[in-house]
C-alpha cells in the first residue's frame, strides 16, 4: 500500500475519511432559522417587469392547517405526476390544479397579497385571476422547488421557445 493510501486506512483497517476544505460540511442551525424568516417574510421573484414578494410556506402545513384541502392536495399531485408523464388532462383537473394553485399562490404571495374577492389595487391587493398562466406557474415552480426549481423551469422553457422557433422556421422554409 503506498503512503497515499495508508492515510485513509486506520489500523483496524477501516475507511477514514477526514473532510477536506472544498467539501461540505453539516449546515449550522442557524440557517434554517433565516430560512424560516425569509419564508414568512418573502423574497423577491422577478417575472418579466412584475416583481413579487413571495414566501415558500411548508405544504404540508397548509394542508395540515386545513387551509388546502387534504383531498384538493391529493388530486393536485396526481394531477401533475399525470402531466408530467405528458397525459392530457381533463377539463377538471385542469380545474382541480387551478384551485390548488390559487390556495397555495394566495399563501405564497406576501406582496402583492391575493384576496378572494373585490381587491383594493390600491391597498397592494390583486384577484388570482389577475396573474398570467405565465406568472402563476413561475410563482408555482418557486414556491414547490426554490430558486433551483424556477431556474430549471426557466431554462426548459428557454429550449422549447426555442425548438418551437427552429420548427416553425424550417416548416416555412419547406413551403
């Protein structure tokens, strides 16, 4: 055995591995409790010119507080597990995800705040209906996965825009 390899070897034989610097290393309390903070208070999400305040509440909270029904929650994840698997969806569960989303969107949004009825543009409050197909899946992606989520969605988007573009291009071109 070279001496390399007798240093991640103790006597018993067994692997040791002491971290080095690059590697990581168990994260400090303390982040989750910022975590936790920024989560109440919002962090700021730029879609196109709209910049929104938005909060990453625990789903599973929601749905243990009542405030997304346990059975709308259900049909949400195997609604988009089904769209996931590129399967048509129906009418109502086009509707059933667009609930979810607005219950949880309404949750989300610290500004500007969602209200169920009659909002006070003013006063910084908006209807869910007022937010585009666009804005409420991006807001979605960030809320369900972080910045990690948004940013993969972004990119995926970016290369179907794209796709789409060179497809109609060469459709045009071989009329």
């Amino acid at each position: 055995m070279d001496a390399e390899q007798q240093q991640d070897v103790n006597p018993a034989g067994l692997g040791r591995h002491a971290p080095t610097a690059g590697e990581a290393q168990p994260t400090n309390g303390s982040y989750f409790k910022r975590r936790n903070e920024q989560d109440k208070t919002g962090k700021p999400i730029t879609i196109g010119d709209i910049t929104f305040l938005v909060g990453r509440p625990s789903l599973a909270s929601l749905t243990k507080q009542g405030i997304i029904p346990s059975e709308l929650a259900a049909k949400a994840t195997n609604i988009q597990q089904k769209a996931g698997k590129g399967r048509p969806l129906t009418t109502k569960e086009v509707e059933d995800l667009n609930q979810y989303q607005k219950v949880v969107l309404k949750s989300s949004l610290r500004s500007p705040q969602i209200v169920d009825e009659n909002p006070n543009y003013e006063s910084n409050q908006i209807a869910y209906e007022d937010l585009t197909d666009s804005e409420a899946t991006e807001l979605m992606m960030y809320v369900q996965g972080g910045d990690e989520a948004l940013r993969m969605f972004r990119v995926e988007r970016q290369r179907a825009f794209a796709r789409f573009g060179s497809e109609s291009l060469s459709d045009n071109e071989a009329e």
